[in-house]
C-alpha cells in the first residue's frame, strides 16, 4: 500500500497532455539562435558514419550489449545487431525513424533538413530549333497566322491588305510542301492547310471582283479528288458567274452543285434551287423559275420565295395563280415568337428581370426585323397584284384586304386601305383618296392619326388651310405624340403667320422624335421670319450636320450669314450649295450679288454670266450685265442683254430706250432714231422718247424736229395735268394710304413686297428728264436675288411626303417619313 497513492479531487486527470517540449517545434527553427548559426557555418558538423562495415568480422570492435558488459560477437554477414553501436551512433530500437534529422548524425553527414545542399532542379532541356522538322513546324504555323491575318481583314473592309495576305500564304504553302518533298517526309504534308490556302485566295479575289483568278482558285480546288466535299465550292463559282452576268453557266454550276450534295443538307439545296429561280427570272424564263419556286414552297416555304413566285405569276399575267401565291405567302410561319411574351405577366421580380433582359436582345431584334420584311414582301405583293387580279384597282384591294385580314398580318390591313388612298391619289382621283381616308376616323388611333394626318397634308396641297387645321387637330388628339401631325399643324399655324405659337408645335415635335428633320428645318424658318436670326442659325447648323449635302439647308444658311452682315461666310456657304448642284442659276446670281457687294467686279461678273448662260431670262441678271457692260464701255455687247430683256418684258419702255441709248453711244446714231422712232409709234405718249427725238433731229438736220417738238409740248402738258390729279387724289386719301402702308409694314417678310422693292430701283435707274439716257449710273441698277427654289423655299415643310412612283412598290405611309414637300 505503500506504493499506492489515492487521487485528489484538485489533481488534474488530463495534465500535461497539452505539453510539448519546444526542442521539436520546427516552425521556430527560423527564429533560434543557435539552430541558425549550426546552419550557416561549421558548428555541430559530424564526420560521416559508415554504412556498413568491413570484411566478414567485426575486428575485435566491442560490442555493448543491452547488460552494460562488453561482448565480443561477429556476424558472417556483417550485419549489426539490433540496438548496436556503430562508431559511437546509435541506431533507432523502432522501424519508424523520424523525419529531418535525428539526435544523433551518422558519421561525415550535413544536418539539412530542408535539402539545400542538393541545389535547384536541372534546367529544362532547351528544344533544338535547327531540326528539319521544327523548321517545317514554323512556317506551318507562319502560313496559318496569314491566313487568320486575311480573314481578319477582310471582315474589317481592308479587301487588298486581305488578298495581299492570302497570296503570301499561298507563297508560304507552297515553299512548305517544297520542303517536306525535298526531305522525304511527304507523308506528313497537311492537305487541310493546303485547302485552306486556296480557298481563303480565291475569296479574296472574288471579294477584289478578280473573277477570273478566283475562278481559277476554284478549279484547283475542285479538280483535285483529294479535297473531299470540294463539288460544294462549284455553288461559289456559279455565284462568280452571276455576277458577270453568265447566266446559262451559273444554272450549270448551281446543277453541278446541287447534285454533289446529298438530300441530308435540305437547307443547302433549297437555298441552291432558289438561285437557280432568280436566275431564270434573269433571263426571263418564268416558266422554270415557276417550276423552282413552287418545288421550294412545298418543300420549304419562305417568305422571299413565295415573294418571288408571284413576280413570276405577274410577269406572265395569270390572275388565279396570283391569287393562290398571294395566299401562300400570308400564311407562311415565320417562327418567332409572339410579343406577349416580352409583356410582364406577373409581380415575380426575377421574371421580370428575365423578361427586361431579353426584350431587346439580338434575338428579339433579328424576330422583329423577320418580322419587318414579312411584311414588307406583303404589301409590297398586295399593291403590285390588286389592280391585276381584279378589273378594277379597287376590288383587288379589297379582296387583298380580306385575305390579309384573316391572316396573322391582320394589322396590315389598315395600312393596305391607305395605300389604295394613295393609289387613288396617283391616279388624280382626289375624291376618292379623301373618301378613302375619311373611312378611318372610327378606326384605332393609330390608323386614325395617320389617315388624319394625309388628309390634313392632302388639303394643305389644296391650301384649304382650315380643312388642313381640323385634321391635324384630329390626327393630334388620336396620337398627340405623331411628329407628322404635329408638324401639319405647325404648317396650318404658320400659313396664318402666327411664328411664334407655329415654332411651339415644331418644338413639340422635335421633343417626340429628336431626328425630325422637317420639324428643325420649319423651325429655323420661324425663327429666320421673327428676326431671330442666332436662334434660326442654330437650327440650320444642326439640320446641316445631319443632312451634309442639302442645297436647301445651305442656302438657309448663307441667306442668314448674309442678314448677319457676314458676306464672306454667306459665300462660303453659296460655295458649298454649288458644289452640290452646279447648275443653278439663281445661286449663281446670288454669289455674283455678293461679290459685287464686295468691291469684286470680276468675280461678280463671271458668276452672273455663268447664271445667264443657265438660265438667259432672268431680267436681274440681264439687268447688271447690260449696265456692266455699259460701264466698262463695251456699249455694243450690252445690246444684246437689253434687247433679250426686252423680249421678255415688250410692254416695259425701260429697255427699249436703254438699247437705243447704246446705239447712240456707240456712235450709230442711224440706228439709234430708228429705235426711237419705233418707241414713238409704241408709245406715242412717252416723253424721253420724245426728247432724245428731238436731239436727235436738230443734231441731224432732219425736217420732222418741229413735229417732234410740238408733240413733245403736248406730252408734256398731258403729264402736268395727270401729275396735278394724281396730286389732288394724294392729298383727299393721304390717311388711307398711310394706313395701306401701315398694313404693307406688317408683311415686309413676303415675296411681293421684295418684288416692289426691286421694281422701285429699277424705276430710280431710268434718266431724269433733262438729261440723256446715257448718263445714268450704272451702279443704280440693281440685280436682286430670287430663291433657288423660288416662292417655295421658305415655305414650311408638310409634316408628309408625296406618294412613290407606280414602279417603287414601297410599302410607304404618308405620315409615318416624312421629307420634304
């Protein structure tokens, strides 16, 4: 009992498991003194231990058994006991020794645990480039970058640096497979690289339009039997020879292709016929596009084929064949989804965030724009087949309509009934297309508004301006945000000068569709006819950077740089307006205006000739070059431009005493008292006639001086008496005329009241009555400008566009584009 020892409640049953002696601990090698410096240098170093020892015997080396006493023993093979000591180390009494290091080194060993003494790993073996086959495997790869590089090209619009790339690939190839023959190794030449090359060289030349060396591309490739599926390429060579216009060769190649190609690829093969049809259609032989077409719509249908099939069936004018076409081509599955789907149907967010993700994704935009087409071929269809199926126009609408209606295009229905308006309208039936549009004012409001919105422009045409304002009015309460209509009602507001309230509407329209042009373009009118000219300059600008080569727009430009005081932009403007159309007449006249504002006598000359030549009746153009003429003293040659004026104005005495005042400056004095006297029987009462007659006469020595003279008397007593009446009338209705002046203020903005202008400067250039004609100056005459496009150029764009020619067979609505009238 006394070896037993009773616990205690204090002791601890579990102590010192948790002890452990630090000398084991080797994550603080790092940090131990000693440890570091046994590492660094030679301290603690040991002689190595022998592995194994010599001989048979141990030598009479004594052996310490587990007793303590010295026991001399040797082993036949030298092999130690257990728990022996071999030169004074000790080896392990377990099986498992620990790893790193042991308490005692064996003889001549390092302590290094962390194997430093062994150095870093060999190097990777460096791959020889020299061989013959690292060569080869280079400029393989080398070939296949270019061709990438080609490809890459091409995709970005650069077609030479594409073929420039393709033959350098070719070159490549070729040195390649030169190679591998001249070392044997033919076996390992890379045929798919080799069809690659060519292929991608003979699209690059048939994107270069180098048909006949594509062409050649392509035989390489076809003729050689190791190329497998090669026959396909001939679809590409029959592509070449379309374009050039070889049509029996193109339908002999797409043949040839059509039959290398098993019934396994259906889309290749329907896609092949269809070229087969077009081609035929080419070269007129409906009969066999026919026979194509219809094998592809029961085969395959598909919107442009069925398109295609009834150009055929009109081409050769048969109405029930239509008909059926027409039938097939509605009700071809476009395959897309309904729109319903991108509606939110429930409060789940994260449906809706689906739904919101792929509202306008790639999918949905190529759905729509299927969509589009579709309906495009439609209505295109339907105008072009209505006045054929029918007797009349009319009754082929209608049935197009009914056939429409009860197809999964039923909304184009609306919009075929405003094409047979427009039809009516091409056919100068204006009745009946505002019959036809009157139909949709109970319809939906978006057929509301856009039927409104034609009408509204049709009677604008008619300037029934009230007309023109109620359905505008109309179109606007059914879509208050259709541009068109607003732009109509705008128009109706300006015609009735109201700029400020007309450039609100065309405000509100730019608000709905920031690309209206017509809306910018009256809106810069307003602001040009309220004189604030910054503002309506700004516009301008605007309208020019999105329609770079509009006269119109930069014509409105200069006009407003010249009210500006700034000449020189003005002709910069003029300038550009000419690039775009040489041969206008009235911007010739205009720049040689400006240049003669400026001093710039020969400039202004040269550009009133080249208006003259254009255009040899504008009286302000023979006008200046007459007096230019006159000026410079060339009287013979003013002869002729006042004579032409006189031609195009007899009633106008001005021009004729001009021309006899240039005979008598030229010294013809003969010529000159004919072309009085013939002024005389004209205009019997016309006093300068009557006193240059008189001059004339007494400088000549004629008889008839005393005639002309009492007539002269008499002339000039008439002209008294009706002076002293129209005198007497100024002074009885000198309030009414200054109210009449008050009201022709108000529209100094008009066309007439520049007209009067430049008659009142006309009648200041004719001569005083006691002087001759001759010595008026020539500086007087003026030679003012007419717009381009005459009255119409400031007059406001109508919010639609007139209908397309009988062969456009566009699908358009007169309110939804909208260009200019």
């Amino acid at each position: 009992m006394e070896n037993v020892h009773l616990a205690v409640e204090e002791d601890d049953l579990y102590s010192g498991y948790n002890d452990y002696n630090p000398t084991f601990d080797s994550e603080e090698l790092e940090n131990d003194v000693g440890f570091q410096q046994a590492v660094r240098t030679s301290h603690g170093r040991r002689p190595p231990m022998t592995a194994k020892f010599p001989g048979t015997a141990i030598g009479g080396r004594p052996l310490v058994s587990s007793f303590g006493s010295r026991i001399p023993m040797a082993s036949s093979m030298g092999r130690p006991m257990t728990g022996a000591v071999q030169d004074g180390a000790a080896r392990p009494m377990t099986a498992v020794r620990a790893a790193g290091y042991s308490s005692s080194l064996m003889r001549g060993s390092t302590f290094d645990p962390l194997g430093q003494s062994k150095g870093p790993a060999p190097p990777l073996e460096a791959k020889n480039e020299d061989t013959a086959e690292e060569k080869l495997k280079i400029l393989e790869k080398k070939v296949n970058d270019l061709i990438e590089e080609s490809c890459m090209a091409q995709s970005i619009g650069a077609l030479q640096l594409a073929l420039e790339k393709a033959k350098e690939a070719g070159r490549k190839e070729r040195a390649l497979i030169r190679q591998r023959e001249a070392s044997g190794n033919t076996e390992h030449i890379n045929l798919d690289l080799t069809y690659s090359v060519l292929l991608n060289l003979a699209n690059q030349y048939a994107n270069n339009e180098m048909y006949p060396e594509a062409l050649n591309s392509y035989h390489v490739i076809v003729k050689n039997k190791m190329f497998t599926n090669a026959g396909r390429l001939k679809v590409n060579m029959a592509n070449i020879y379309f374009k050039q216009k070889n049509y029996p060769k193109a339908i002999k190649f797409y043949r040839m292709a059509l039959d290398q190609i098993s019934n396994n690829h259906k889309e290749l093969r329907i896609k092949i016929m269809q070229n087969i049809g077009v081609v035929f259609v080419r070269l007129g032989q409906y009969s066999d596009a026919i026979t194509s077409f219809e094998h592809i719509m029961a085969e395959s249908p598909n919107i442009k084929t069925g398109f295609n099939l009834i150009l055929c069936y009109y081409a050769i004018g048969d109405r029930e064949r239509m008909k059926k076409a027409f039938q097939k081509l509605i009700s071809v599955p476009l395959g897309i989804d309904d729109e319903d789907k991108y509606i939110p149907a429930s409060d789940d967010p994260s449906s809706n965030m689906v739904i919101e993700a792929i509202k306008n994704d790639k999918l949905h935009q190529m759905e729509r724009d299927l969509k589009v087409l579709a309906e495009k071929y439609i209505m295109t269809a339907a105008k072009l087949i209505a006045p054929a199926i029918e007797t009349s126009f009319a009754s082929g609408f209608d049935w197009c309509v009914d056939m429409v209606k009860c197809s999964q295009y039923v909304e184009l229905a609306n919009d075929l009934e405003i094409n047979k308006a427009i039809t009516y309208l091409r056919q100068k039936d204006f009745n009946q297309a505002v019959e036809t549009l009157k139909t949709f004012e109970k319809k939906d409001s978006r057929v509301k508004s856009a039927a409104a919105t034609n009408l509204s422009f049709l009677y604008f045409l008619e300037k029934d301006y009230d007309q023109a304002d109620r359905y505008a009015d109309l179109a606007m309460n059914a879509d208050r945000y259709n541009p068109a209509a607003l732009i109509n009602k705008g128009n109706t507001v300006f015609v009735k000068k109201d700029y400020e309230k007309a450039a609100e509407f065309y405000k509100e329209a730019l608000r709905n569709d920031s690309s209206c042009t017509e809306a910018l373009y009256n809106l810069g009118l307003s602001y040009k006819i309220m004189n604030r000219l910054e503002e309506g300059l700004d516009c301008f600008l605007k309208l020019h950077s999105i329609l770079r080569n509009s006269a119109e727009v930069m014509y409105q430009l200069a006009h407003l740089y010249e009210q500006l005081g700034d000449p020189q932009q003005a002709i910069e403007w003029l300038m550009q307006v000419i690039g775009v159309t040489p041969t206008d007449p009235h911007v010739l006249a205009k720049l040689g205006k400006l240049h003669d504002d400026e001093g710039d006598k020969s400039q202004a000359f040269q550009y009133y000739s080249e208006s003259f030549r254009y255009f040899p009746s504008n009286i302000d153009v023979i006008e200046w070059l007459g007096a230019y003429y006159i000026e410079t003293q060339f009287c013979e040659k003013a002869i002729q431009y006042f004579e032409r004026a006189t031609l195009i104005q007899p009633n106008f005495v001005k021009w004729q005493l001009i021309v006899a005042s240039c005979y008598r400056r030229s010294g013809n004095y003969q010529k000159a008292l004919e072309t009085y006297k013939e002024i005389h029987r004209r205009f019997p009462e016309n006093v300068e006639c009557l006193r240059f007659l008189v001059r004339l006469s007494t400088d000549m020595g004629l008889k008839e001086v005393q005639e002309y003279a009492t007539k002269l008397k008499k002339a000039e007593k008439m002209k008294e008496i009706r002076e002293q009446r129209v005198k007497s009338g100024r002074e009885n209705s000198a309030r009414g005329r200054r109210e009449g002046s008050t009201g022709s203020a108000d529209s100094g903005h008009s066309s007439s009241s520049s007209k009067g202008e430049r008659l009142s400067a006309k009648m200041r250039s004719l001569p005083g009555s006691n002087e001759p004609y001759e010595a008026s100056n020539p500086k007087e005459l003026d030679a003012s400008y007419v717009d381009p496009l005459g009255p119409q150029m400031d007059r406001p764009k109508t919010g639609a566009k007139k209908p397309a020619d009988d062969d456009d067979f566009a699908d358009e609505d007169l309110g939804d584009d909208l260009l200019p009238e």
